[in-house]
C-alpha cells in the first residue's frame, strides 16, 4: 500500500503594494513611479524590499501596479535576480491599500505579508509572518514607537474654554504602523468588490467585530516611510551609511 504524497506547503508570498501616484514626492515620481526611486548607488526601494524579502525567505512575490506600471515591470522583470519569483496585477481603478488583495484570491496563502512599496526597514519579514501565523488573528500590524514634539504651546480647555492645563511643547510618544501586515486570507471575505478599501477601513472594521489585532513590536530596528521629501533624504543618507543593516548578507559574500 502506498501513502499518499504529502502536498508541497505554499510558498511564502509577500503583496508589494506599488499602485500609487506618490505625488508627495513630485516632482520625482512625474517620471518614475515611488518604488523605483533611487535609494542607493544601484537600488531602487523596491529591489532593496524584493532581496529583503529573499533574505527571509519568502519565495514569491505580487506587485500591485498602476501609474507607471509598465516601468515597475521593465526594472523588476520575473524577480529571478533577486532571488523570487514575481507577478504583476494592475489597477484599473485606485483600489486602495487593501482592496488589491481581492484581485489576486486564488494567489493567496493562507497567511501572506501586505506592504508599502515605500518602507526603508530591517524588519524581520520572516518573524513577523512566524508570529502571526501562530497567533491565527486576521491580522499582525509591524509597529515601531514614534515621539512627536508640537512645537507649540498646547493649551487643555474644558467645556466652556476655560483653559484648565497647559504644556510647552509637549512630546507626544505613540506606536505606530509602519506598512507592513501580516493577514490570514479570511481577511478576503471583509473587502467590498465594489469600491476602494484601505487599511484604516479594515482597521475599524476588525475593531466593530472585536476580531483581535496583534502586533509586532520593531522598536529595536529601523523604519523610515519615505513618502515625503524629508525622509526620503535621510534614507538615501542613512541606507549609504548603513547599507549592511539593510541588506546584511553582502557581508558575508
């Protein structure tokens, strides 16, 4: 009597989010799409992303696209040189941060990763996929602390205005997304096939059926969302300083 073959697990599938206009960062993005500006000497953002995500082992890899898609294609190709194999869907229509997940269903695992095409990080992909797949949650959110100073004088009011409290430039410290989601696939069933769907749309869907939302705590490594100007200068000075955080097996090569 023979056994049946076990069947092969699903490969580690990470969706790169790379649809967006990134119109914060004109006039730049006027020629190039977000996630192939240059972060450093021969990487754009999006390969630094694509051999992290090797690193961890992830074996595949859905690029969402839409303005200048066809850009995103040419550079990144099959994603052979950087160690995974790559798929393209395309956006007819802005779908949000979420809503693309639905266009590719029959890709999904039963736990696959959802990023930003525009995160600078040493972010273990592979231990946060780890974590929440043990969890069994709908959904893992990488977190990282942030302290933010109002450089204002800040006045507390009760009803009435009258000023009960105040504080000169408070600093303000908070936990916050970094872009980066580990989801079970049942998540598929919450997104509407009719309109755009974002992550704080899941957010507060989750929250109203008291769905448990886990966290995955970087505040010992880095994250920069390079979305405005500002932090697109500090990563390029950052990542040319510190490359090997980043992309920590070229110095074992």
């Amino acid at each position: 009597m023979t056994t049946p073959a076990a069947s092969a697990p699903a490969p580690r599938t990470a969706v790169l989010l790379a649809g967006g206009l990134g119109s914060r960062l004109a006039p730049f993005t006027a020629v190039i799409p977000k996630p192939l500006v240059p972060i450093g000497e021969r990487d754009s953002i999006a390969e630094v992303v694509l051999r992290q995500l090797a690193h961890h082992g992830f074996e595949r890899a859905i690029i969402s696209i839409g303005y200048l898609g066809h850009l995103i294609k040419a550079v990144i190709g099959d994603g052979s040189r950087y160690g995974l194999e790559v798929t393209y869907v395309s956006e007819d229509q802005p779908l949000g941060t979420v809503g693309p997940l639905r266009l590719v269903a029959d890709q999904l695992p039963e736990t696959f990763l959802l990023l930003n095409g525009d995160v600078l990080t040493d972010l273990d992909f592979g231990g946060l996929l780890a974590a929440h797949s043990a969890s069994d949650r709908t959904l893992t959110v990488a977190t990282y602390p942030r302290n933010v100073k109002i450089d204002l004088g800040v006045l507390d009011t009760d009803a009435s205005g009258q000023v009960v409290g105040f504080r000169e430039k408070p600093t303000y410290d908070f936990y916050v997304s970094m872009g980066v989601y580990a989801m079970h696939r049942r998540v598929l069933d919450l997104i509407p096939a009719d309109r755009g769907f974002g992550f704080d749309d899941l957010m507060h869907l989750l929250l109203e059926r008291n769905d448990a939302i886990g966290t995955f705590d970087w505040g010992q490594g880095r994250w920069l969302d390079i979305g405005r100007h500002d932090d697109f200068a500090q990563a390029q000075e950052t990542f040319a300083r510190d490359r090997g955080v980043y992309m920590p097996w070229e110095q074992a090569e």
